[in-house]
C-alpha cells in the first residue's frame, strides 16, 4: 500500500500531466515518514515502472508513467464502487465532429427497431460526438461496471452487422444512450450519443460546446 500512497502524493503535485520537481523530504513531510523511506519509495516505484525519474543539477524530477496512472485507476475505481450512493453519475466533455457514419447505421431497420424496443424511442439518424479530458475518461472507464442493454448483431443484404451495448443517458430533459459498437475499436476519450433528436440543432450545440451528461 505504501507505493499506492506514494503515487497518489506525487500525482497530486500535478506529476500525472508533466515532470514535477520533488524531493524525498517533500515526499516524507506528506507521509509523515523518513526521508530514507521516502526516498526507497521512489526507487521501487521507478524500478518498477511507474515513475520516471531524472536528477539535474536543479534537483530530482518526476512523472508518472501509463503504468502508474493505470494503477491510480484502479484504485479510482475500487472507491467508486465501495463509496457507491447515487442513482447517477456525470461526466462532461466538449463536442466534435464525427466521421459521419452514425446517420447509416441508424437508418438501418435492424438497429433503430432495437433501439425503438430496448430504450424506448426513435434513434435520430446521427450521433453526437463528445471528447472527454484524462479525468472524465477515468470515469467512463468505471461505466463499464454498470448494466448495460445489449443491441445483437445480424445479418442484413448478405452483410453481417456487429452489436453493441448502449448506458441510458439524460442530456437535460432528453432522454438518450451512449452507443459503443464491439467491433469497433473507438477511442476511450471518446464517447457517441444517440437520441430521439438532433442534439446539436436542439442544443444549439458547435464543436467545442460543452456538455454534462447524466448516466443513469
């Protein structure tokens, strides 16, 4: 647990997006330990991958690798659940644009009478796009421990059109879903929205809006 508590002091100083100037005993005095401790803390993080380390003549610098954040996540998400009380969660992002592909998908019968069946309206031909920064990333990632609605796949025109799973989503009054496809290997800062309207004429939305979303 030690190096738990280490990585989160570090990620704190803001070490999760840059190198950040860190000595044992700054370390120490957050941990109410030794400097020595501190400082063996540091050596098995590094050794084992979830720091870099570079000493200058200005002092000892510090960030965190993928591996350390990856483990911060998991703790993360570890809290999430234990601490879990409400019904909903919210993430934010910005929206962008997408590559056009949902207006297809959606026109078609096998997927909008799914979703017409399953989540209880009429899919606008299109999705909406919205980007996520690192934090609300951390969050859609724990969205994968909730209960999802499954759209099958089928077979249509001598062509097989894979599944997915959608989350109930509310967007201010208007009810919709996240829809991510299992074939398609999407971004995780990334998410696609469906609903019964078009969000960005509804919404007055432009790239770069921003949004909060409520998963149910």
């Amino acid at each position: 647990m030690a190096h738990i508590e280490t990585l989160k002091q570090i990620a704190l100083l803001g070490a999760m997006s840059r190198s950040v100037k860190i000595s044992s005993s700054e370390i120490a005095e957050k941990m109410l330990t030794s400097p020595q401790t501190a400082a063996r803390h540091l050596q098995n993080l590094e050794k084992n991958e979830m720091i870099e380390r570079q000493t200058t003549t200005s002092g000892q610098w510090v960030r965190l690798t993928g591996k350390g954040i990856q483990q911060l996540e998991k703790e993360y998400r570890f809290y999430q659940q234990l601490f879990k009380t409400k019904k909903s969660t919210q993430i934010e992002g910005t929206t962008i644009t997408g590559l056009g592909e949902g207006k297809y998908y959606l026109s078609n019968d096998g997927y909008r009478k799914q979703i017409e069946e399953k989540l209880g309206f009429t899919p606008f031909p299109g999705t909406l796009n919205i980007k996520l920064d690192q934090e609300n990333t951390i969050i859609r990632r724990s969205l994968d421990f909730r209960k999802s609605i499954r759209i099958d796949g089928f077979r249509s025109d001598n062509r097989t059109f894979g599944g997915g799973i959608c989350l109930p989503i509310m967007i201010e009054d208007i009810k919709g879903a996240i829809i991510q496809p299992e074939r398609t290997h999407y971004p995780e800062d990334i998410i696609e929205i469906i609903a019964p309207i078009n969000l960005r004429n509804h919404l007055n939305l432009k790239d770069g809006s921003k949004m909060k979303i409520n998963i149910e």
